[in-house]
C-alpha cells in the first residue's frame, strides 16, 4: 500500500492530502523551502507526486487503517475533499467527503499519536456568499450551503476528537492555475474592452496561495495548543475594480474601467440570464484576520503585488 521514497528524519513530517489541488500542489512545492518533509496520502499510484517524501495509497473516505500512513508523522494537512464548485452533488456527498472522512482521519490521526491536526476549512462554513458585516471567528456562523455546513460540522467533529486542531477558513483563494469565479475575473482583466464597473462599491476580501501557505507554516509551527479555527485573508480587501486595475498593472496597461448604474448593470446581467453574477460582482465579503495575526502570521505579499504578478505569470 506505501509508496516508500528515501526520508531524511532530521525535519518534522506532515502528512498532505489533496496534494493534486490546486492549493495542495502548492503546499507541496512550498513547504519542504521551510524545513518541512510531506508524505502525500493518495486514492491512486498514478497520482503521485514527483517531489515528495513518501506516499501512501488509500481512501480517504474510510480512514480507519491509517497506521502505516501516519507513522512518524508530526502534523496533518486535509486539504482534500469535495470542492464547492461541485454544485448540485447530494448533500450526503458533502457530509461523507468533508465532514466524515475529516473525522475519521483525525482520529486516525490521534490514535497514530500525531501532534497537530490542519484542516483546510473554507470561509463559506462560516457565511454565505456575501455579508453585510467584517466577519470574524467570534460571531456565530451561519452557512448558507451543503458545502458550508459539511465544513462547519467537520470542524466541529474536531473538537470531540481530542487532538491539537485547527481549522483555517480561507476566503477566495488566487494564485497560478486558479478556476472559477478568479478565473473569470482574470479573463475579464485580460480583454482588451473597457469594463464598465468602476461604479462597484463592494468590497471582497481574497487570498494569495503565498498567503495561505505563510498562513499554513504559523500553524504547524504554533508551540501552544490550538484548537481553534481561523479565517485567512489577505489584510487588505478590493472592490472589483481595484482587482482588475492591480491585474491590468500588471499587464502594463490602464485600468480602462468605466463608471456604469449599478441598477441597469444588474439588470443588464438578469435579461443575460446571469442575475447571480451582480450579486458576485457588487456584494461584498470582508473577513478579518487579525486572530491569524495575533498568532504571528505576517502575509508574505499584498494583494495588489500579488494580482500583478499572476497576471505576469510569476
């Protein structure tokens, strides 16, 4: 069932999963530059990656014999699970894939004697898609969708698993190879068209995959207990506009964007039969990190720096 590469004992081993995603291929590139070694836990061979440590195959869905997989193994990281753009998948997917698979590996976890257990959350456990407020840990959350809440119950399955926890609530993470709402967004940014949103007020808060994995190495790195989830986010929200201006910097062109009612935007949008992307384009979602911060995380990159450079290809 293991995949056995040479490990070189003398830094901590963390075992990833979802190491194929688009955020744990980075947490895979990544951490290893900060004295990390990752063991990679896989449902198939084919997947394995080039430049880890070791790797196990299994499935996660059913973590009960993981002893193998996370022997010797200091930290977890569960980044794996089914993702939010899988709209219209039966909630009991999202309870089995994010909630229980989640459970059931920390408590592998536990019983293999791991020291701290990480878990990929989302803000979306925490809100819907847009709020009227700055949103932190401290209010009571309030998901507005399956994906939501099967994060929110996972995290709250940690709390009786009785090992070091912590669950980091990332909002829209950017970054190389980003898909869906970001993707749209940089396609926009890359037309050569005037765009008439200057006019947006809301602002969003978003995450650099540099970010998060500064965010990713406070946690593993915490001397003291946890226990606890954290949203992460760049310190710095942007409306829409402030986003395509930073991309088309770095394009080296003009921002090129146009005042436009809001109202007839909207409407524009609902006779395109899209009216769900003015809600995308004008809500706002603010999320503040400064529980993250306390703990010593200092974002690696602002979000005007780090929207440029993507559109640079850096």
């Amino acid at each position: 069932m293991a995949l056995n590469i040479s490990e070189t004992p003398s830094r901590p081993l963390v075992a990833l999963t979802g190491a194929t995603g688009f955020i744990g291929q980075y947490l895979l590139r990544e951490l290893p530059k900060r004295g990390y070694r990752l063991r990679v836990l896989l449902r198939r061979p084919s997947d394995v990656p080039l430049d880890c440590a070791s790797a196990v195959v299994g499935d996660l869905a059913r973590p009960q014999n993981m002893a193998a997989a996370l022997a010797d193994v200091d930290s977890v990281i569960h980044s794996a699970g089914l993702a939010h753009a899988m709209s219209g998948r039966p909630e009991d997917d999202y309870r089995i894939f994010n909630t229980e698979a989640t459970i059931g590996l920390a408590q592998a976890a536990r019983r293999a004697g791991v020291r701290r257990f990480v878990f990929l959350s989302s803000i979306r456990a925490q809100c819907g898609p847009t709020s009227d407020h700055v949103l932190s840990e401290d209010m009571e959350p309030r998901p507005t969708d399956a994906y939501g809440r099967s994060k929110l119950a996972a995290e709250q399955g940690l709390g009786d698993v009785g090992l070091d926890w912590t669950a980091l609530r990332p909002v829209l993470v950017y970054g190389p190879g980003v898909k869906g709402n970001m993707a749209q967004l940089i396609a926009l940014a890359r037309s050569p068209y005037p765009l008439p949103l200057a006019s947006l007020k809301g602002q969003r808060s978003i995450l650099s995959l540099d970010n998060l994995v500064e965010a990713v190495a406070t946690v593993l790195g915490t001397p003291v207990p946890l226990r606890r989830p954290f949203i992460v986010a760049d310190p710095d929200p942007l409306t829409i506009g402030d986003m395509l201006a930073a991309m088309r910097e770095g394009l080296r062109r003009r921002p090129a964007l146009l005042p436009f009612p809001g109202m007839l935007l909207e409407t524009a949008l609902r006779v395109a039969g899209r009216p769900e992307d003015y809600q995308r384009l004008a809500g706002s979602l603010v999320a503040h990190p400064a529980a993250l911060q306390k703990l010593g995380w200092s974002p690696a990159v602002t979000t005007r720096d780090a929207l440029a450079q993507l559109m640079r290809g850096g």
